[in-house]
C-alpha cells in the first residue's frame, strides 16, 4: 500500500476495503511518535484558543442554561448534570487504590478524569450493565433527544478543556471498561492515548457514533491519522467539519 498522507485519502481507503482487509491499514501507520507539536508555539496557541472558545461557549451556555435544566427535570427523573468516569492520556500508566473495604492498586492506561455532560437517558439506563448508545435508543429522553441532535448535551465538557483534563480537537475519551475490551481485540488501541482527549475529532467527524467494532477500527485510523499528522490546516478542517455536523444533526443519536 502508498503511504497515507491526507485525511481524505485515508477516509477513501477506509470506504474502499472490504472489512477483512481492514487491518491491513495498520501497517500503513506504525505507532506514532511523541509529537513535536505538543511543545512551543503549537501547544502555548492550542491552549489559549481552548480557553477563549470555552470560556465563550459557557458564558452564552449559561444563558439557556435554566430553560434547559427545567426541560430535563420536567421530561424525567433524576439530576440536570451527568459525570461520568473517562480514560485521559498516556503520558504514563497510572495506579490509584480502589474504594472499600478490599483496597487495591488497579492500573490505568490513561489518566483517568471526570466527564461532564447535561443528562440525556433515563437514571437507570445502564442497569444492565455498560453498553453504547444505539439508534433509536430506548434510554434516551425526549428532551435528551432533542440535546444529542443539536449536540448541546456536550457543551459541559467546556469545563472539562478549561481544567486541563481535555482540550477541543482530539480522541474521543472512552469509559475504561470499553477501552480494556478495545485493547484486547484491536491491535495497538490504546495509541490513541499518546494525545489529549478532545470534544471533536478527525474521528467524530468523519466516523460518528461507535456501532462495533469496526467503527471502533474506524475511529482508531483517523485518532492515530491526527496524532501523527495533525496540525492548525487538520485542525481548521475538523472545526468547519464539526460545524456542519451540528447543524446537520449528522450521525446523532
């Protein structure tokens, strides 16, 4: 195979090769190096960028805010916020000591962070256990609906990027649950981890919603893609990419 050097050439392969040879796009795109651009001037103008954007999209955020929480506690029952457990970057393994009687070490692949989100599913919609959002989910709200459409339900996750623990364009930061399955049966999985999470992506934007796990393969090509190659074009594309997502209500559940 030609070496992939653009975005859209890798969404072509993607599209192009039946799923048994999907796999074979990962000898294309060896683990990535620590990229220079998480120092300097890249990184110094990344962070700022994220602390206006989100310091403007929580400000407008809290106008509607009100409204928005009265819809949620009018549709159903349970808290106007959702926190939520997710894995961060690697920049080194991390062990933390459980809570309970039995403490123990338990190793992370990344660092791990609390998710902020408005609630869009019923308070006991993972009774059964974790499981990914499908279409036409039962669990979602009607108000929740109408926030995944619009994509409103992620505007929290702006306090996330002001504390640090994420930033705007990056790898979608998953559950650990999912992210041990992921690593045992997709090669190199956790190389996504070598970049902040982010609240949009090459991924996101070119991928959707997790259905399987081919998607999951999906989404890891473009993640690794981005780490490897990414900079202010890629990242001006994501963002104008993530625009017409929203309006569109693309791929939302």
């Amino acid at each position: 195979m030609t070496p992939i050097d653009d975005s859209s050439q890798l969404r072509d392969r993607i599209r192009a090769l039946p799923d048994h040879e999907l796999p074979r796009l990962f000898t294309d795109m060896p683990p990535p190096p620590r990229p220079a651009r998480s120092r300097g001037l890249y990184a110094f103008l990344r962070r700022a960028f994220d602390i206006v954007v989100s310091t403007v999209a929580l400000a407008l955020f809290g106008l509607f805010l009100p409204l928005i929480a009265l819809a949620i506690r009018i549709d159903s029952r349970g808290p106007v916020f959702y926190t939520q457990s997710r894995i961060g970057q690697n920049r080194r393994r991390h062990e933390h000591d459980t809570a309970g009687p039995e403490r123990r070490k338990v190793i992370y692949p990344g660092r791990p962070f609390r998710i902020y989100k408005l609630r869009t599913m019923r308070i006991d919609a993972e009774k059964d256990g974790p499981q990914l959002a499908a279409a036409g989910d039962s669990r979602i709200t009607r108000v929740g609906r109408l926030l995944r459409l619009s994509r409103i339900d992620e505007v929290p996750q702006f306090v996330n990027v002001l504390l640090g623990s994420m930033t705007l364009i990056g790898p979608r930061p998953e559950r650990l649950c999912f992210v041990r399955q992921y690593e045992r049966d997709i090669p190199d999985y956790c190389d996504r981890l070598a970049a902040q999470p982010g609240i949009t992506g090459l991924a996101q934007v070119n991928n959707g919603y997790d259905e399987d796990l081919r998607s999951v393969r999906r989404k890891l090509m473009f993640d690794r893609f981005y780490i490897r190659k990414g900079g202010w074009k890629l990242d001006l594309r994501i963002l104008i990419s993530t625009v017409r997502v929203v309006l569109t209500g693309e791929g939302a559940r």
